[in-house]
C-alpha cells in the first residue's frame, strides 16, 4: 500500500484495472485503501490534465498501465533527434 511516507511504489500495470492491488492508496484513519483513479494513473505516466480520457475506466487503466511515460518518450526523442541531425 502507498502512503504519502512511502519511498516508492509499484508500477501501474495493465491489469490494474481487475482488483487494483498493486497500487492501493491509504486514506489515512481507519478507513480501507482505494484504487487510484484513471486520472491519477495518467498522471503518474506523465501525461498532463489536458489530456482527454474517452474510454472507459477499464480500457484506461489499460491502456495507462501498458503506456511509456511521457518524460521518458520526450527525453529519448530529444536525443534521437540530437544524433540525427
């Protein structure tokens, strides 16, 4: 389980979307941890608010956990580039 004291947590994998026990979040207190939310997934893979999620939360989830982070994507095309020219 995440809480805001943890160090690290586990990847957001496609199958999250069944029971969502790979990344649970505390709600502090006594109450039950929760899945994160689409939303939250997109932007732990870095993909801004803007970005419009237009399937469902299962497809998201997915779809999320089957994606490269956007950071990672610009990093490496910024130096593909650099070498190409």
């Amino acid at each position: 389980m995440f809480t805001q004291n943890s160090s690290y947590t586990n990847t957001i994998s496609a199958r999250y979307y069944k029971d969502g026990s790979e990344i649970l979040i505390s709600q502090g207190d006594s109450r039950n941890p929760r899945k994160i939310t689409p939303r939250e997934a997109a932007r732990l893979q870095g993909f801004n608010d803007n970005f419009k999620i237009v399937v469902s939360d299962l497809q998201a989830y997915k779809q999320f956990g089957n994606s490269v982070s956007v950071p990672v994507v610009r990093s490496i095309a910024k130096k593909l580039v650099y070498y190409l020219y």
